[in-house]
C-alpha cells in the first residue's frame, strides 16, 4: 500500500508531465505523444505497448487526454517502472562510502577521481539542493526522482524547440 506522501508524489509527477506536454494550455495532451511523456517519466515503452495501454482503460481512438483519463492511463505503468541501470549506477559511483547516501566527504572524492575540479562550498550547495537532510546527504530515492526530473526537463526542451 502507497503511503499518502508517496500518492501525492506521484499525482505531482504525473502532473508535471502531463503539462510539459500540454502545449496550448488547454488541459489536454495528446495521446500520439504518451511514449514521450511516459519516457520523460523513466518508464519505456514501445508504441505497441502504448496502444495497449490505452485500449485496456478504454481510452483507444482517442486522440486527447485530459489529466485524469491521462492519469488513468499511466499511473499503473509509473508504478511498475524500473530504474534506468545507468542512474543506479551513477549513483553507486557517487556513494564512494558504500553508505546509500551520496555525502559530501563521498561527492568530493567522486568528482576528484573523475577529474572534476568543485570547491567545497560548490559541493555543499548542490548536496542542499538535492538533500532531504543535506547533513546526512542524498538518498538513492532522492537521487533517482532529481534524475527522473532531469529527464523531463531534457524531454520538454526538446519538445519546446
């Protein structure tokens, strides 16, 4: 069962996804664009599996979505995504530790060894950033949600131009 903060989470994504893509402002996307959307959210899917998707919440021959038939749609596939590889182990690069918290002493070492030249107060700016508590660092949880983000802001600026 999905805590109330982890519910509303997840309506905020859905959210924030569902207007990147909403480009007139109208409160609705439409469906030819749901494998951008969907792979803005780190959920990837064919086309064949977006069809599916929508024919099984009856959705099929629709060529827009409000937020909640889009939500409808999605939510169950958010749910079920599986991290992309490359950020687990980008984060495991990160946590030098070994701690499951990307710390600063760990974020300095890691930017060293990979020849990135940061000064302590650049370090302690971006762990606050990224930190539910920056004094013990950020979460694995935390990470993947910044780089899922990341994502979605790559995917709406490459839909904006």
């Amino acid at each position: 069962m999905k805590s109330d903060d982890e519910k509303t989470e997840l309506t905020e994504e859905l959210k924030a996804a569902f207007n990147l893509f909403d480009r007139d402002g109208q409160g609705m996307v439409y469906t030819k664009d749901l494998k951008a959307i969907l792979y803005s959210l780190g959920v990837k899917v064919s086309k064949k599996q977006v069809g599916s998707l929508l024919q099984r919440k009856g959705k099929d021959g629709y060529a827009m979505l409000d937020f909640s038939e889009f939500s409808m749609v999605v939510k169950d596939a958010v749910r079920r995504r599986v991290v992309d590889d490359g950020d687990e182990e980008l984060f495991h690069i990160l946590d030098v530790e070994g701690v499951g918290y990307i710390t600063l002493a760990s974020l300095k070492q890691a930017t060293t060894e990979l020849g990135e030249t940061f000064n302590a107060e650049d370090l302690r700016e971006i762990l606050q950033e990224g930190a539910t508590d920056p004094q013990v660092g950020i979460s694995k949880e935390k990470f993947l949600r910044i780089m899922r983000a990341a994502r979605r802001q790559f995917a709406g600026n490459v839909v904006s131009s």
